[in-house]
C-alpha cells in the first residue's frame, strides 16, 4: 500500500453510485425564523443576554443603565482583557476602560472575566482593580468564589514582594478578602507549609488575626491533609483573641472525618455544643461521610434518624453522602441489601435518594439489582428523570438478559421518561448482535418518529451502530439515506464506516470508502489512517500496515500510541518481539509517550513465551511513566507464574491486586481460576471462586468448562495414563463381578492412586481425574456426548458416577456434586446426598 490512490483504486458499482447520489445532493436551505416581536401586554423590552438567552426587563425598573443593557448584549473580549491585565499599566488601562463605559461592572461580567483567564495573574489583577472600585461586588460570593476557583486552576500564585510591590504600587493593597482566596488556593494545591508561612508574617500586609482568616487558614491546611498543622492553628486561636464559631468546628470536623477518626469528630461535637452551636445539616453529614469512612454504616443510619429528631431536615448532600458511604463502607450486594430496608422503612424519602442508589448500582455494574429496584420504586411514586435513566439502561444493556432490558426500556418509554440516543442505539446493537433484527428495526423505527436521528451527527451514530454489529449494508444504506433527506456525510461519517469495514476485515470494502471520503473532498486524518493500519494487522497484512504508516507520515499526520499499538501488537502476535521494542524505541524517541496497552502486549508476548524477567523489566519501565498496571497486566504475570509452577508468587500477585488499586474483574477472577485448576489446584481456585462471588462479581459456574476444571492427573503420583486408570476399573470389575462397590475399594486400596485417597482433598481430586478419564474413554474426548451416549447406556458407569457424587456431597464438595449430576442426567441421583456412608450404596 505504496500511495492512498492505489488504496482506494477500485470501488464497488454501488458504492460509486451512492457516491456520485452524495455528491450531487444540494446542500439543504431553511428559512430564516421570523423575527420576534414582544407581546404588548407584557410591557416589557426584550434584552439578550450574555449567555444567549432572551430575558425581558419591566420600562419601570430604572436600575440597570441604558449603557449596561448594550454591553450585555455584547460579548466580552476576554483575550483583549488578558492582554491589559498582563501589562504594567493594568490598573490605569482597567480605569480608562471603565470611564469610557467599555467596562460594565456586575456580578456576571466580573465572573466571566475571572474565569477566563489563561494567567494566574490577571485574576488577582483584576480583583484588586475591583475591590478598589466596588467594594460590595468584591465582597459577592459568586465572585469570590469565581478567584479562588481561578487561582486553584491556574496557580499557584505566590505572595512574593514583588507582586505586593505591585499591588501597592497601584494605590490598592492585599485585603482579607483577596488573602483568603489566595489561602483557600494553596490549601488545593497542597501547599500547606506555606499557608502556615503566610500566615504568620499577616502582620506586615497591615492584617491583624481574625476569626474569618483563622477559618481560611484550617480549611486549607485540612484540604492539604494537614490536620496537626490545622490542629495547631485551632488551638492558637484563643491567643490571638479569636472566638471560634460553627465554621471553624466543621471545618475541623469534617478534617477528622475524612481520616476516619469519628470519635474525635464526636468530641469536637460535644465541644461545639458547650459553646452554644448546636450541629447543622452540615456537620451532620459531614459525621455520616465519616462514619461510612470508619465502615460503622449502622452509626450512620442511627445519625440520621437523630438528626431528624432534633427537627434538622437533610438535605440532597447528606442523602448522598449516607448511600454513596455505604456503597463505598460494604460488599456492593450487601449494599443494596442494607439500604433497600432502609427505603422500605421510611417513608416519603426525597427523589434524590432513589436516584443516587440506581446511580450507585450502576456504577457498582449490579443490572439484576437495579432493574428489581426500578421496579419496586416505582410503586413508590419514583419515576427516574432522563439523566438516571440513560445511566440505568447503558447498565442494564451491558450486564442484563435483554428480554429484560428491552421491558425496562419501555418501562421508561411508558411512564414519559426521555431518554437519549446513545443508550437507545446501544439496546438496538445488542439486539443486531444476537440475531433480533426486528425487535431493533422496531426501537430504530421510533427513534426516528421521535426525532431523535435528524442531523449528521445523530446519522454518524446510527452508522456506528450498524458498524459495531457488523451490518455494514445497512450502515451503507444509511448513508444513503442521509442523502436523500438533505444531510451531507462529513469526515466522521466516512472513517466510521472505514473502521466498521476493518474490523469486520473488509480491507477491500475499507479502501472503496476512503476513495469516497477523498471523492468528497475530504482529506484522511489521523482516525482514518489508524482504522486502516489497525485492520490491515489484523488480518496479518502487515508490510502494507507499515507502508501505510510511512504514506500516514508522507501527509503530515503524526502517528499516536494508537497507531505505534496497532502495530506492536501485530508484531507481538507474530513472534517479532524484537522488533516491537525497536517500535517502542521509535515512539518514545518521536516524543510520543507510551500507553498501558503498549506495554501490556509486549508483557503478554513475554509471559506467554514464559520470559518472565524481560516482562519485569517491561513493567518497570511502565511503572516509571506513572502507568498503572490493569487486569490484563496482572493475569499475564500470574498466568505464566502458574504455568511456571511459581504458584505462591502468582497468589501473592492476586491478592496484592486491590491493595495496589487494580479490583479484579471478572476476567481476573477467571483467568486466575483457570490457572490454578489447570495446575490441579482446585482446592485454592474453589475459595478463588467463592470469595469473590461473595463480592458481587459475576463469575462462570464452577467448573467454567469441562476441559479445563475437570482436574488433570497430579504428576506427583506417577500414575502417567488415564487410560491405563480406566483400563484397570474395567478389569476390576470383571474380576469381582461386576460390584462396582467392592472395585473402588480394590482401586483405593491397592494401587498407588488409591492409597493417597486417604487424605480427603487429594481425594476430591482425584475422583474428578477419574470421571473425567471415564468421560473421555467412553464420548472420544467429548463430554457432553460421553454423558448423553455412555452414562445414559452403561448402568456401570452411572453407578460409578452415584458413588463419586455421594462422596463429593458428604464431603461438603455440594458444587462439584452437582456439576457431575448435571452430566449423568439421572435425577434420583439426588437422594446420595443423604447418604451417610456412600461407600456402602449400591444401585
């Protein structure tokens, strides 16, 4: 793939004419709106505002000048106050500006400039200038507010002498007003020893102590995570002459909070309370987020209903705060659990509470859960807004049964609730994908008539949809219509459809549609070529990926992580793992920073060819780009560990997991599962299985197939042929007639298989080599065709198999038991569970 023309050389006849349709389409006009004309009984005078909303002031109200009205309606040129701010003139420019009514000062104006503002200085600048001219703008909250937000952002901005030198030069001076924000910043910053600095040299900025600045001062040291500094201040407080107020108590109490010590919270209370404030809403919650940080998530429920004894409302935070602590404080399911009795307990709770805990569920990925909740709420009163509802459904899409999801779609639709048209789009997907084309044609077909798909970008994502079902002729009739209706395809149209083409491994398709992108007159960009070197790995053309990749530079777009991992891993997969280092070289020395799934396919290569110190080495360098390692890194560490029989290491590894911020997923949890069984550890991958079933993640039954959790036989025990396992039963059973019962005893006593049975885990073990030895004796190899054909058969078989379930089940092995019923198929083999002695049943 020398050039792009030679890419897109040769189109299909459909394509050529859906383009020269595209091309000739007229690009649609609409008529102007006509022009607004105010209501003569309103008696009002439209005026636009800044935001582009039209509002109506009442001829009465003289308040607001003439003057002032033009400068709303126009906007502010805030590149032009940057560079005035940024001069050494900037008070003098700032008072020529006002004068000449260019400057109209009100609350809006002063927060618009403070927020947009690329210099932590010009802020400050230009609050100085202010509260020098208006003191009672200086002193609005939405103003303050607007600085401190501003220097956080852009800061941190030192009290140097030569910015005070500055400010005094001026004629105006540092104010408590301007000396809090400027605190309240470094505090986020994490400056804490120089908040302390400041603070103590007030003095020279002609400040004395006051209680407001000593708040400002423990607000940023707790927000710094200084509590003994904050702590200091607190009790320097009284030296000073400063009386502490509610503030100052929640301020230190929510410190404390936050790192878990309620009972100290508890005593700051009490103290609080001596000097006659009582708790506020706020401190409440600030004591329920700290109970859940402590996990006493009863504590916190008894909180509230003492607030509310003491006649203090809750308010939206501290029902936030309560379910997203107990989220935080328990297991996810015990979550739920706890606070679903809480909801049926009370009555007319606010709407906020149902919305966070659906909110919660979701993001905890429990669909059942929050559909059952949904449903249960809903004879409350509860109907979620579109907001909730859009992040309940993309949940319910991704982990629920879709008969499910798609009444929980129109239980939306039913009771009025709008939702957007990505969630939509996804529930049509999944359905595309699983074969139900006329249940998604039917959602689509009222997407439309609801006016959810009437523009290019709407179009873009209905194309995408058919994309990533893999329904590229019905993406390729959507453009179609697009045409027909008037909406011309942009460039996202067109490398949406490449990128449907080269994941379906369509690379012919892939380049008739970038000859229509250039036939249109656009130019390839970065997601184009990208789409295309991906898909041209992937089915192993990898000479054109490259030569794509040179032609990607030859039009002046510079390759990403993406594009260098595209490659990479298509190398890796080829066993070139030395060349996908000097790809790695190659990025980092054209400034292009690694990502983790660059790092992760060169260690899966390294692992899966068992070089495990080269994937160390790997990952250290990873670690010192501050990349985190995710699931995948972690299984391919602990997938070769296994393998490498290192399993005390690989155990270590899973369970350092969490610890170090990575929650195993589903896929962990299996992987690991896997490996541990296919190292004949059953045992470990059992407790595996259960402690994180427990925790709410959806893991595959145990066993997770038939190959892979069906023990094979331990080397250990020298015994190297299932075969030959098999082959002595059978002889066994001849020689005694056929008792099944007395050639198991003959099998366990007398060969060295059997005389390692005494121990009761090797036992298990071993029972399930032996039933998969039989299993693959009798079915080829096949396990479900060994359990239709030879167990339904051979009474001898289904016997051996009663007895192996009756020893699994008195042996508290309830799981195993019930996986090899569901293979016999024999439902009386239910009652061996009640057997107490299952050596002596016989059929």
């Amino acid at each position: 793939m020398r050039k792009v023309s030679s890419l897109a050389s040769r189109a299909a006849a459909e394509i050529q004419n859906l383009a020269e349709r595209t091309n000739n389409t007229k690009k649609p006009t609409f008529p102007r709106p006509p022009k607004l004309k105010p209501a003569k009984t309103l008696g009002q005078n439209p005026v636009v505002s800044s935001t582009g909303k039209l509002q109506f002031n009442d001829t009465k109200f003289n308040s607001i000048s003439a003057c002032e009205k033009r400068f709303v309606s126009k906007p502010i040129d805030h590149r032009y106050f940057s560079e005035i701010l940024l001069r050494k003139e900037w008070y003098l420019l700032l008072n020529h500006e006002f004068k000449a009514q260019r400057l109209i000062l009100n609350t809006q104006t002063a927060v618009s400039i403070l927020q947009n503002q690329e210099n932590a200085l010009c802020p400050l600048r230009f609050y100085v200038w202010l509260s020098n001219v208006s003191t009672s703008l200086a002193r609005n909250q939405s103003i303050l507010s607007a600085l401190s937000n501003s220097l956080y952002r852009k800061g941190p901005v030192l009290l140097s002498a030569e910015l005070i030198k500055d400010i005094r030069s001026s004629g105006c001076r540092v104010n408590e007003d301007l000396l809090c924000a400027l605190i309240g910043s470094w505090g986020r910053l994490g400056l804490a020893k120089y908040c302390s600095e400041v603070f103590e040299q007030v003095s020279y900025l002609g400040i004395g102590p006051s209680t407001r600045l000593y708040n400002a001062v423990i607000d940023g040291l707790v927000k710094s995570n200084s509590l003994d500094l904050a702590y200091l201040k607190f009790q320097q407080m009284e030296v000073d002459n400063c009386t502490r107020d509610r503030f100052t108590y929640n301020i230190l109490i929510h410190g404390v909070c936050k790192a878990g010590v309620v009972d100290e919270a508890l005593r700051l209370v009490k103290q609080m309370e001596g000097l006659g404030y009582s708790p506020n809403v706020f401190t409440y919650t600030i004591l329920i987020d700290g109970y859940c940080n402590a996990k006493r998530v009863d504590d916190a429920f008894r909180l509230l209903e003492k607030m509310k004894a003491r006649n203090v409302r809750p308010n939206d935070a501290t029902y936030r705060s309560l379910i997203n602590g107990v989220f935080r404080s328990l297991p996810p399911n015990e979550a739920f659990e706890s606070l679903l009795r809480w909801v049926n307990r009370e009555a007319n709770l606010p709407k906020v509470v149902y919305d966070s805990i659906v909110y919660c569920l979701c993001n905890n990925y429990l669909p059942k859960h929050a559909a059952t909740f949904l449903r249960t709420s809903d004879e409350q009163g509860y109907v979620p807004d579109s907001l909730i509802a859009n992040i309940a459904l993309s949940c319910l899409v991704k982990g629920l049964d879709l008969e499910e999801t798609c009444r929980m779609f129109e239980f939306f639709i039913n009771r009025g609730v709008k939702v957007d048209l990505s969630p939509c789009l996804a529930l049509v997907e999944a359905l595309y994908k699983l074969g139900r084309e006329g249940e998604g044609n039917r959602y689509l077909s009222w997407m439309l008539q609801e006016g959810l798909v009437t523009n290019v970008f709407s179009y873009n994502m209905v194309i995408d949809c058919f994309c990533k079902a893999n329904m590229m002729d019905r993406a390729i009739e959507n453009l179609g219509v697009m045409s027909e209706r008037g909406i011309l395809p942009n460039l996202v149209t067109f490398n949406t459809l490449i990128a449907g083409y080269c994941k379906a491994r369509d690379v012919l398709k892939a380049r008739e549609m970038l000859l229509m992108l250039l036939d249109h007159g656009f130019k390839p960009d970065l997601f184009t070529f990208n789409s295309i070197i991906d898909g041209l790995c992937q089915v192993n053309q990898i000479t054109d990926a490259f030569d794509c990749y040179l032609e990607m530079v030859e039009w002046g777009i510079t390759p990403n992580a993406i594009t260098y991992n595209s490659l990479i891993r298509s190398v890796c997969i080829s066993g070139h793992v030395a060349k996908a280092m000097e790809l790695l070289r190659k990025m980092q020395i054209d400034g292009i920073q690694p990502d983790l799934y660059t790092f992760n396919a060169l260690i899966q290569k390294y692992c899966k060819i068992n070089k495990i110190e080269k994937a160390k080495r790997i990952l250290a360098s990873m670690l010192k780009l501050d990349l985190r390692p995710d699931n995948f890194t972690y299984i391919a560490f602990i997938s070769a560990l296994c393998e490498s029989g290192r399993f005390l290491e690989a155990k270590e590894l899973f369970s350092s997991m969490e610890a170090n911020g990575c929650r195993p997923d589903a896929y962990a949890c299996n992987s690991f599962i896997d490996a541990l069984i296919k190292s004949g550890r059953f045992q470990e991958a059992r407790d595996v299985w259960l402690k994180y079933k427990e925790k709410g993640i959806t893991l595959k039954p145990m066993p997770v197939k038939s190959g892979a959790l069906i023990l094979e036989k331990p080397k250990m025990y020298g015994w190297n042929s299932k075969r030959r396992a098999w082959t002595f039963f059978s002889m066994g059973c001849v020689l005694f007639s056929n008792d099944e019962t007395r050639a198991i005893e003959e099998f366990c006593s007398k060969t060295p298989i059997g005389i390692c049975l005494s121990n009761l885990s090797v036992m298990i073990e071993w029972a399930w080599w032996f039933v998969r030895s039989i299993f693959e004796n009798i079915g080829g190899g096949n396990l479900q065709n060994a359990s239709s054909v030879g167990f339904r058969r051979t009474n001898v078989h289904v016997r051996i198999s009663w007895i192996l379930i009756a020893i699994m089940s008195q042996s508290g092995e309830e799981m195993n038991a019930d996986f090899l019923y569901h293979f016999v198929g024999d439902r009386t083999i239910r009652a061996s569970k009640h057997i107490v002695n299952p050596w002596s049943y016989t059929c």
